[in-house]
C-alpha cells in the first residue's frame, strides 16, 4: 500500500466539536452586551456546539429556566459554520446565516443587534 493509498483510507479527522473551540466560546461569550449576569454554557454536539443560558429576562422562561441562545454546525463540506437561533415560540431551530470563520460568530453574539439570541 503507498502512502496516498493509506491517506485516503483512513478515518477522516472531525476538525468540530473540539474542547478548544468550546473554551474559546465560552471565554468570547464573557464580553456580550446582553445578559452579563448569567453565565452561558456551550456544550459540543454532534457537528458544533450548543449554547444554553439561564432565563433572566424572564420572556421565554417565565421560571428563569435554562433556554437555547445559539447553535453553532461545522460544515465541512461547504468549510463553513451554520448559526441558528432558537424561535422558542414553535421549538425549533432557525439557520440566521452561514460564515467563514468562528470570530465572525462570536462578534454577532456578542452584539446581537437584532435581540434573536440573547432575549
């Protein structure tokens, strides 16, 4: 067997979710403008990462349960990133965009212009 041979049948690398990426998430969500008295929690999933928060605003979770902000989905083979955000009105799961790199992401959370995360 040559070495293109055995490259190409060996198991593909999953570049997402990675412990790295999650901690950088976590430590990008600390400079949000919105909601700073919680603390966020991101979570790997199958293909990205999950972020949960507490309710404070009380507008989803009238008990200030934990709620969907944000899910962020590696496609590799379109070598972007998919984020949602949730519409808690019907429980599902609404693609805001595609974007090329990770920073791009976590700008657009922590501004939330438009209040689809942080509500």
């Amino acid at each position: 067997m040559n070495a293109d041979t055995a490259r190409t049948s060996s198991t593909a690398v999953r570049l997402h979710p990675n412990e790295m990426d999650r901690k950088r998430i976590e430590r990008a969500l600390e400079n949000r403008k919105r909601y700073r008295y919680v603390t966020p929690e991101v979570q790997a999933t199958d293909d990205g990462y999950l972020i949960q928060s507490s309710c404070c605003s009380r507008n989803v979770d009238p008990d200030g349960g934990i709620i969907d902000i944000a899910r962020l989905e590696w496609r590799g083979d379109r070598r972007c990133w998919w984020l949602y955000h949730k519409d808690h009105e019907i429980g599902h799961w609404i693609r805001h965009g595609e974007y090329q790199s990770l920073p791009q992401i976590l700008d657009l959370l922590n501004q939330d212009p438009d209040r689809r995360f942080w509500r």
